[in-house]
C-alpha cells in the first residue's frame, strides 16, 4: 500500500500537467467552439523555449524566472498567431474541418519544434523547489504537491472569472447565441481571441513547469492532449473543476498501473511488462465519459451555419481511370527504382485515403482509427502468411477480413458517437492499438515482423519478381502493377458508391441524421455499412503494405502519423475519388515529397512543416480541398461556356446541381 500511495503522489505531476492541458482545451471550446488538438503542441513549443533560454541554445543564458517569463510570452504569441490566422477566419465553417485546422497547427508547431531545436529530446531545469517531504510516512518531491496546488489554484480563479466577471458573461452570451451576443455590443472575435490566449498561457505554463517530470520532445507532451481530452469529456467541455479533477486523477491512476505493472504477478510481454496499458486505460474514461455524459457536446449558436464539404456526382468514371491506369503503367516500367518505389508508396497512400472518403467525406465522420485498422491487417497478414502457411491471395483475405471485423466492431460501439466526439475517442482508441496491440510482440512488436512476397500460380508478384524495368533494379514493376489493379478497382468502387442508393443515404446521414431517419433511412445500418466498407479498404492498404516493405512494422502505423493523413486527406478533398489521389501523390514516403527531396533536399520534417501548413491554407482558401476546388471551377467553366451560347447548361450536373427525384438527395444538396 506504501508503494501504491508512493506511485499515486509521483502521479499528481503528470496529472497536474493533463489536467492545465484539459483546461486549455474547455476554455478554447468556450470561447470559440473549438476542440483544439494542439493545445499538447503549445505546452510542448513552451518547454523547449524555456530549456533554449535556459541552456544557451541561442547563445545567451537567462535565469529562471526570466526564462519563464520569456516562454510564457513565446505561448502568448503563438495564441495570437492560432487565433487571427486560424482560428478567425474559419469561425463559420464545421466543427469537423475546425478539429481539422487543429490537427494542421499541432504539425506546425511539431515540424517547427524539429527544425529549430532537433530531434534528440531534451532535459529542461525545474522551476519548482527540488526538496523532498514526508506525506504518511511517505518521502516524496515537493514538485508535485506544488504543480497540483497550483493547477486546482488556476481552475478556481478560471471558474470565478467565467462566473462573475463580465468577461465570464461575455464568454457564456458568445456561446450560446452568437447574433444576440452581436446585437449586444459584444464581439465573437475578440472573446475568441482572449480565451485562446488565456488557454495559451495555461497549457505554456504547465508545459514548462512539468518538463522535469515528462521528457521534452516532439511527441510526448503533443500527445498528452490525448487523456486530456478524456478530461474534458468528463467536464462536458464546460466545467473547469471536472475538467481539472479528472486530469490529476488521470495521472494518478497512469502511474498507479505503471507501478502494477511492475510487480511479478502482472501479465509480460516476451519477459517486459505488458506495454499501452496507459494508453488503454485512457481509450476506456473515454469510453466511460461518453457513457456518463452522453455522445453529444453542448452546442453552441452560431451566427453562420456551418456546412461540411461538397460531394460533387461524378460524372464520368471508366474514360479518367483507364487514362490514368495507363499513364501509371508506364511510369511503374520507364521510372527510375527509387521513383518507382515512391510512385508504390503513393498507390497505397490513395488506398487508405479512399477509407477516408467514406466515412468522413460521404459519412461525416472522423475516424483516426483507419491507419490502426491498417497497420492490424498487415500485422495479421504476417501471421496468417508465416506462421499458418497460408497462401496468396488467401492470406490478404484473411488479413484484411479480421481487420474489417475490427473495424466494424469499433462502429457498431460507436453508433452513438458522431462528429468531433467520434474523432476524439477513436484517437485515443489509436493510440492504445498503436501500444499494446501493436507494440506487443506476441502480435507485433517494435522490431516488425516478416511478410513473405505473393506468388498466385507460381508467378511471383512481389517487389523482388525477375521483371525489373528499364533500369533492372528493384522494386519490380510487377507489384506496382498489383498494387494500380486494386487502387482503380477500389476508386471506381468509391466514385460509383455516390452514385447508388447507399451513397445517397449516406448523404443524408451526414447532413441531418435525425431528417434523415424521418425520411425512412435506418441511420444506424448506414453507419455500420459505412464502417465496414471504411475498414475494408483501409484493411487492404495494410495487406499492400506489408507485401511492398516485407515486413509490418508499428512505427509506421502511430497515432500522429494518422492524424497527418487526415491532414493531407483534407489538403487533397476528403469528398472526392480525386482527392484521395492527390493526397496519396503528398503523403509519406510517396512521389511529391520523394522528388522534393530527390531535387531540392527538402525532407522529412520539411515535408511535414508543408503538410501542415497547406492544411491550414486549404481549409481557409479551399475548403473543398483542391479536387473539390478543380470541379467548382470546371463546373465554373462549364456554365459560363452554357451561358455564352445563350442556352441553359447541359446535363443536371453543369452548374454543380444534382437531380432530387427523392426526400434524400434534398439534403445532399443542402450539406
């Protein structure tokens, strides 16, 4: 019990720091309806200023105090920068392509965070007092009595300014009708403005003050955002006290299964103790929250209705996808091999891209589990393939069926959870598959497993097959050809879906699922449908994947690497077939950052500093992302040309309108 209590204290740290992040996230929410995904990512930029003012890093030294103070400015001005140049101009479009923008300015700052201050993490001095004290017999670091006073201090003058100041009120008039609150005097913008920057300074501060407990990089303290937003599930997204509450609790109950974790009768992995117990335990208050506070969040009365992204009909499938094919087909035999391998990369990217086009762009629904779902199919492949000897293509039917399984297990518990809300708890969902599932080396582990190359009939088809192109290097066209087979087969599938009844309901689920549902849908089998075909292709990616690489490995299937998919999902048009295209040509390791690289030396984090920003570009100028921004100006074109010879544009589609024959395809026009 000693130990238990011991552990319960060390965790007041990490609970204190969840919990100022928690709070960021409810305040930002309040002042502008924003679930801010890089509330974790200002903390993280804070606490690497602090240790470059504290260690010379920019050739000066400052003291403590002053360091501070410089690091709090640093995360004021990165508020003002999230707000005027983020936040403000998508005041008035969906919560789903705010939640997007969020995801946009945590790549930034990561990619920034890289390229200044390097990937080697750091150890930033403690601002607190280092001394020790005796709780119950128990010695402890003060540090952490001291973070928790203060956190609980921050809530209580957060909550009585909210409840009795007139910038409180200013807050709550906002949120609850924000043309009342225009008509009053107020202004949105500028209550927007001082929240954002109020949260700013908490997650900075508790950035920086927690440093020495939880390491400096550019991944643990983004990710913290994570059980912070189990947090503020608890408080509603409203009550800074539970939001507060449940964070230290959090923390506390973290370390508490870190330390069982421990102990000799606890369950090991290969003699280590089972890892993303943390993780799990965090996806499961999630689970709990939604349970005990509803699936919905509060919402709030905006002065614009917010529309989702257009799903334009496509009008013609076989002519672009047989020209495409073609192009491809030569470029996998005249490419050089690296090119060609990029050009691979690419295919699979559309792939997964296409699951996304499902359920976000037909459904409206973010799902971060697709690339969890992924790396699960690949992970399976490896063991139905090496360890059960079974053939192809039987393998990657097996494989991709038990991840589809999965896949749609995950929405059928999810048939309550919708929006923003179904994005935060299948995130957290991704990072416990990313840790213990994936890390476990009974299924997968960090080291990878082996995925043997696929032969039908004798004929090897992999990336070693004997037929190796123009330049007689490896990777073989021979794949590249497998893998063009099934991305035109599932585009097709994709493009002709929105044009089937199914499409259609999907359609209207994603505007108004109760309309929808009065019109006769029956929402919940559309979502379930929706899940499954989701996971299905994203289940196939996974196979293709293991067969381009020879082996699965975890660190290409993390929560963040999917989040950056969404990223360039969005950037591409995550409602359109041709979206997916373009952003599988921009995602990891595929052609445009491959020949970026190849030409100019732009790499990695580079490319990711890219992704990011032209997320939040696209999502300001280009909300339909640039497929959706080609078709209105071809549309554009079209009727213009209709209008120049005096007649009215041919074809339902001309001017961008689709036929309304039912109730269903009245509200796929509205949304």
């Amino acid at each position: 019990m000693d130990q238990i209590l011991l552990f319960a204290v060390l965790g007041l740290g990490q609970g204190a720091l969840i919990a100022g992040i928690a709070l960021g996230v409810v305040v930002t929410y309040r002042g502008s309806g924003i679930i801010n995904l890089s509330t974790g990512a200002v903390a993280m930029a804070s606490a690497y200023i602090f240790w470059a003012l504290t260690s010379g890093f920019f050739g000066f030294t400052l003291p403590t105090v002053a360091a501070l103070i410089g690091a709090l400015v640093a995360a004021l001005a990165i508020g003002v920068l999230i707000e005027v140049a983020v936040f403000r101009p998508l005041r008035t479009v969906s919560p789903l392509a705010k939640l997007a923008a969020s995801l946009g300015i945590l790549l930034t700052l990561q990619a920034t965070v890289l390229l200044v201050f390097g990937t080697q993490p750091q150890q930033a001095p403690s601002v607190l007092p280092g001394e020790t004290v005796t709780v119950l017999g128990i010695t402890t670091p003060a540090d952490r009595f001291l973070l928790t006073a203060l956190i609980i201090t921050i809530a209580l003058a957060l909550g009585a300014l909210y409840r009795w100041s007139r910038f409180g009120l200013a807050t709550r008039a906002a949120s609850e009708n924000e043309q009342a609150a225009l008509l009053a005097g107020l202004s949105p913008n500028g209550i927007s403005l001082a929240n954002t920057l109020l949260a700013a300074v908490v997650a900075g501060l508790l950035g920086v003050l927690a440093a020495p407990i939880v390491q400096v990089d550019s991944i643990t303290l983004p990710l913290q955002v994570v059980p912070a937003l189990a947090a503020a599930l608890f408080a509603g997204f409203t009550s800074l006290w539970i939001a507060c509450t449940a964070g230290i609790l959090i923390g506390v109950l973290q370390s508490i299964v870190y330390y069982l974790s421990t102990q000799s009768w606890f369950p090991t992995d290969n003699g280590n103790a089972m890892p993303g117990l943390q993780q799990l335990l965090v996806f499961v208050l999630m689970v709990v929250a939604l349970y005990v506070r509803g699936a919905g969040l509060p919402r709030r009365g905006e002065a614009v209705e917010q529309r989702l992204p257009a799903v334009p009909l496509p009008e013609r499938l076989l002519r672009p996808a047989l020209l495409s094919a073609v192009v491809a087909a030569v470029a996998l035999v005249v490419l050089p091999f690296d090119f060609r391998q990029a050009l691979t990369n690419s295919m699979i990217g559309m792939v997964i891209v296409l699951s996304y086009v499902v359920i976000t762009g037909y459904v409206g629904q973010i799902s971060v589990m697709q690339l969890a779902i992924s790396g699960t199919a690949g992970f399976a492949l490896s063991h139905l393939a090496v360890q059960l000897r079974i053939p192809f293509p039987f393998d990657a039917l097996g494989a991709t069926v038990l991840a589809t399984l999965l896949g749609v297990a995950a929405g059928i518990s999810a048939l309550r959870v919708r929006g923003v809300s179904l994005a935060v708890v299948t995130l957290a969902a991704a990072l416990a598959m990313e840790q213990a599932l994936f890390g476990n080396t009974s299924f997968g582990g960090t080291a990878g497993v082996s995925v043997p190359p696929p032969r039908l009939l004798g004929v090897n088809l992999g990336p070693g097959a004997d037929f190796r192109g123009l330049d007689g290097n490896e990777p073989s066209p021979m794949f590249g050809f497998l893998v063009l087979a099934v991305t035109v087969c599932l585009g097709l599938y994709v493009a002709h879906l929105r044009r089937t009844g199914l499409g259609r309901r999907m359609l209207a689920v994603r505007s108004n699922e109760r309309a929808a549902a009065a019109a006769g849908v029956d929402v919940r089998a559309v979502k379930i449908a929706a899940f499954a075909i989701s996971s299905f292709i994203a289940s196939v990616a996974g196979t293709l994947y293991g067969y381009n690489f020879g082996s699965v490995s975890a660190a290409r299937f993390t929560a963040l690497a999917a989040l950056g998919l969404i990223g360039f999902a969005y950037i591409g048009g995550i409602t359109m077939v041709s979206g997916a295209v373009i952003a599988g040509l921009m995602s990891t390791e595929a052609l445009l950052p491959h020949a970026l690289d190849t030409w100019f030396g732009i790499k990695g984090t580079w490319a990711l500093l890219f992704g990011g920003v032209s997320l939040i570009v696209t999502l300001i100028a280009n909300p339909d992302g640039i497929a959706g921004a080609n078709h209105r100006r071809r549309t554009a074109k079209r009727a213009a040309r209709a209008a120049a010879q005096g007649s009215a544009p041919d074809g339902p589609h001309a001017a961008g309108q689709h036929h309304a024959p039912a109730a269903l395809d009245t509200t796929e026009v509205a949304s």
